[in-house]
C-alpha cells in the first residue's frame, strides 16, 4: 500500500494485526463524530450510506458527482489517474473472484445455479462466442450475444414453448 501520509498507513495497518477490527460506517460528519466519541479506531463509509444520507437511491449519481469528476479530472490528473487505476483493479479482482466461485462453488440458490450453467456452457466449444455475462444475462441481451433459444431451454428448463401465430394460422 502507498500512501502520501504513511503515518496513518502504518496505524491503519496496526489496527489489523491486534484482533477483529469493527469498522462502523458512517454517512455524514455528525455520524463520523458519533463513531470516534464512541471508542471508533477507524471510520468506514458506503455509497448506501452517502446516496441515503442525501436522499439518492445507491447507484444514482449525486448531482455534483459529473461536475466534480471533471474538476478532478482537470485539477489533479495524477490523483484522478490513480484512482481510476485503483478503481479498475479491484473491478478486476471483483470479476475473478466471481468467474472462480462460478466454477468451483456449489450453489445452493436456483439463481446462481442458473449463472453457473449459462457460465460454464460459456466455455465449451457451441459457447465460446456467446454467453459473455458472468453475473447475469442480461449483458448478453443488450450485445445479442445470447445463446439460441434451443441452447437456453436446455440449459436452463423453462416453459412450454407454443408454436408462432403464423404456424397457428396454417395449421388450421
């Protein structure tokens, strides 16, 4: 870890070498406070936590974020490079570690059986150039990567399917 201040660095890593560390999360300064007074050694934070505090929904951006992101971006490139480095590293670990639970995990809960088909099948030689979704298959909708509708029913079960209107229609 590098860090501009390696004092607290070095105290942060300490808290972790003497037991569990709690990390309570706050959402403002006055719960950041309420956390130290409390006997806190470090403060955590979420994105829940923040949106909620500022009446967002997680996952909304904040109204100043965009706005705040250029100002970054053209005041401090180096800070804003590394934390776009930082930010794309852990999306990285957070993909592998997913792609490895999907292989070598036994799932218990029907939706993550179902990623775990549509994954695996993925990497057979039919699925090679498809299925690219590793956490939902929704991506491969909005690419046209899915696999075909004879793959999906064998994979994953499914209802009756019925017979297009066209084929109704010249049957009768």
């Amino acid at each position: 870890m590098t860090s501009r201040n390696p004092t607290a660095a070095s105290a942060f890593r300490e808290l972790h070498r003497h037991g569990l560390l709690v990390l309570a999360n706050a959402w403002d300064a006055g719960t950041a406070r309420l956390i130290e007074s409390l006997g806190g050694k470090a403060i955590a934070t979420s994105s829940a936590a923040v949106a909620w505090a500022h009446g967002y929904p997680d996952g909304d951006l904040l109204p100043l974020f965009v706005p705040g992101v250029l100002l970054s971006v053209l005041l401090f490139p180096p800070f804003t490079v590394s934390v776009g480095v930082a930010a794309a590293f852990q999306s990285y670990i957070a993909e592998e570690w997913i792609h490895h639970a999907t292989h070598f995990c036994n799932f218990r809960d029907p939706y993550f059986r179902y990623m775990k088909k549509h994954h695996l099948y993925h990497h057979t030689a039919h699925g090679m150039t498809r299925g690219f979704g590793t956490s939902s298959g929704i991506l491969d909708f909005v690419f046209m990567t899915r696999y075909p509708t004879n793959v999906r029913r064998r994979l994953y079960g499914g209802r009756k399917s019925y017979p297009a209107k066209q084929e109704i229609e010249h049957v009768s």
